[in-house]
C-alpha cells in the first residue's frame, strides 16, 4: 500500500498502483525432444508471479508465461478426467493449459470523496493449479489393429521381415510394439497391437493418433465373429475419417485355408492375403508404400 508525500503535497492521496497478472502456462510440441524423460515425473512447473504495484500508480509487472516442451505425439490429460485436455499431434502445436492469476489492486481504486486515504489494497488472486498426466506415444506410419489371432503379427512378420510373436493361441501379442521397414529408402513405421477388445480399445486408440494408414486385420475363416468387436472398429475408422489424408483398409487373412470367405462388405478397400502362400501380398504392399 503506498500513498504519495510529494513536497507541495504532503498528503498526497493513495497511489499504490495494481500487481501484475501471473503468468500463463502453455505446452508446445518440440522436435528438440523425443520423449518426456526431461520432464520430471511429479514435477510442480509454475509460471512467474506477477511483480507488486508500485507508488506513484505503478502497474506491478506482469509475470513471463511458462511454456513447457514435449515431443510431438503428447497427450495432456487432467487427472481422473477421461478426454484429454489437448493432444500435440505436430511440432510447434501449442496450447495454453492454466491462465496466470490477476494481479491485487492497489489501495488507488479505493479512494472515494469521503474515504481520501484508503488504506485498503486486495491480494491478487491465484492462477489455476491443475495437476496433468503426459503420456507420449511414439510416431506409428501404419497401425494394424483386429481381433485375436486374426494374424495382425504374421501382417508385420511377411511385408516387414521382422519377427514379432506370432502362435496359434490368441493374445500372443501382449503389448503394442513398434516395428521398423524402410522401403525404397522410406521409414516406415508398424504398430502392432494385442487383441482388439473393449477394455484396451482406449489404451489402443491412443497410439494410433498419429498414424497415416489404419489396416484393420480379420481371419477370413472367422467373419461372423467381428459382431462382437463391431462397435470398436467404428470407433476407430470414425477417428481416423477425421484426416481426409488417412487412409483405411481391411485386410483378409488365411485365404489359403479351405474355409476361407472373401465375401466381405464395406466401402473401403479390401485385401484378401495369405502370409502362407503370400497370395495378395503384392497389392497389399503397393497400397501402403506405393508403386515401385
Ligand atoms: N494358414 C494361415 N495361417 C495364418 C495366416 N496368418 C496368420 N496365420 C496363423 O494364425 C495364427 C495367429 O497369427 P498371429 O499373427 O499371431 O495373429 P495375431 O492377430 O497377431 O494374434 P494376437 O496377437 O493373439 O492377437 C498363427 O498360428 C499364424 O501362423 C495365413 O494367412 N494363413
Ligand atoms: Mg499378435
């Protein structure tokens, strides 16, 4: 609280002047970075207070913003709350996530023709505090998603030549993981992912924000099983149609068995394959690397 002595003027009125606003605190996506480990887990990151008012009317300064970086591909999640607050798909993507507190008022505002000397002045009030959890996912080109045993592993084993578990019982593929194929001197990448099922489709569509092609992996001797995991595809496709740049397809497999059915009904493409025979394998590849 500050009130003004000038020589003329020894009683001056008030004149302390309002404090600065806090700063705000913004996320933005950075190539500089390709995970979160810079960020310490439990870390309380605050922007600058805003500086006091001063005599003479003197506005406080107000406080720098913070702007804290991720890799592109992090989810910023408010605790317990289900819908991420923002998703940084892109590099240099940023979001403000709490707004800095007002700044007090100084004892100025408070003059008034009967009361010259006020001596009140308010406390600013405080910013927001959220408590956010950052979840990265790492960049997949191709994302292969179906039910159990559908041969979404042996997809990635035949057009990648990389091993991952493929067996005959169903959730061999315990964890989504990441395979990498360069293809005409092109980096692709290849998620893998276990059994489609309601209770990991969340954990699943997470990872596949900021892939460019979905293949969606049925066994062709089992369709009149997809009813149940129906529902979860279109999810997922509806997500995906939301870039007009993304594409989709469904893919067939075991078409070498004798029980196999090619007939299936949707308006994407459809490849029918087997990784036995490597029927179909061609055109599948010309669909996700284009022709050679
Ligand atoms: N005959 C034949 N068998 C196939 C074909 N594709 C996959 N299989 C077999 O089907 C079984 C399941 O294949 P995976 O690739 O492990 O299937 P998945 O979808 O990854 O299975 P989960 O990880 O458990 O969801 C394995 O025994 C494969 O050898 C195919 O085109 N033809
Ligand atoms: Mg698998």
């Amino acid at each position: 609280m500050s009130f003004s002595h000038l020589p003329k003027q020894p009683r001056g009125g008030p004149d302390g002047g309002d404090g600065g606003r806090g700063g705000d605190v913004y996320f933005q996506a950075s190539e500089e970075y390709q995970s979160l480990g810079h960020l310490q887990k439990d870390a309380f990151l605050k922007a600058e207070d805003g500086a006091p008012g001063g005599k003479n009317k003197r506005h406080g300064k107000n406080g720098k913003e913070l702007t804290i970086y991720v890799p592109a591909g992090t989810s910023i999640c408010e605790k317990d709350k289900k819908e991420p607050l923002a998703d940084l798909i892109s590099d240099g993507e940023k979001i403000k996530v709490t707004e800095g507190g007002a700044g007090g008022k100084g004892n100025i505002n408070f003059a008034t023709s009967t009361n010259q000397a006020p001596r009140i002045a308010t406390k600013g009030k405080g910013g927001t505090v959220k408590t956010l959890e950052l979840t990265f996912s790492p960049k997949a080109d191709i994302a292969v998603i179906g039910p159990a045993n559908s041969g979404k592993s042996s997809l990635i084993a035949c057009v990648t030549g990389n091993s991952p578990i493929i067996a005959s019982y169903p959730f061999s593929t315990k964890k989504p993981s990441l395979w990498t194929y360069i293809h005409n001197f092109s980096r692709y990448v290849f998620l893998d992912t276990p059994p489609l099922i309601p209770e990991a489709a969340a954990d699943i569509k997470i990872l596949l924000r900021r892939a460019q092609i979905l293949l969606i992996v049925l066994d062709s001797t089992q369709l009149s099983e997809i009813d149940k995991i129906e529902l979860i595809i279109k999810e997922f496709v509806d997500y995906f149609e939301i870039y007009p740049k993304r594409k989709i397809a469904y893919v067939l497999t075991k078409i070498d068995k004798p029980k196999a059915n090619k007939k299936f009904v949707t308006s994407y493409s459809i490849f029918p394959v087997s990784f036995k025979s490597e029927e179909g394998i061609e055109q599948l590849k010309e669909f996700l690397f284009g022709k050679d």
